[in-house]
C-alpha cells in the first residue's frame, strides 16, 4: 500500500464514520425531526455520483467510503421518513 492510498484509507474511514454518531441519535431518540430532508437527498445524491466515480476509475477507497456512506444514509433516510 502507498502512502496515497493509506491517506484515502483513512480519510475514507473518518468521513464515513463521522455519521455514525447521527445514525445512532436518530436510532435511539427516534426522532429525526432536526434532519432536513433536501440536505438528506441531496447529500445521497452526491455520495451516489462519488460512488460511481470511484467505480469508473477504479479507486478502492473512494469506492468503499461512499458505498458504505450511502449505506448509512439510505438508513438515515429510512429513518427520517419512519419518525418525522
């Protein structure tokens, strides 16, 4: 591994983890009323486009961060349109 990988390693696991906390809020209080719904869509849209870049060249770590990341917000999503 290069040292430009590792840094997109890593950045990859600090932005995709920095909505765990969010995710875990959300799970717990039940209430995603304080979550803005276009920021929400418009925030997948763009991790969607990222995550196709990242599968047009070929870059694992983009590829991993914004899949999981989508993932995360899909969830976020689910929930926001469960309790609000």
């Amino acid at each position: 591994m290069t040292l430009v990988d590792a840094i997109g390693y890593i950045a990859a696991m600090l932005t995709t983890a920095a909505f765990l906390p969010q995710v875990i809020k959300v799970w717990r209080s039940r209430s995603a009323k304080d979550l803005s719904l276009p920021a929400l869509i418009t925030f997948i849209i763009g991790v969607t486009l990222w995550l196709t870049y990242g599968l047009m060249v070929t870059e694992m770590p983009i590829i991993i961060a914004n899949l999981v990341t989508l993932g995360l917000n899909l969830f976020l999503l689910r929930l926001k349109l469960r309790y609000s």
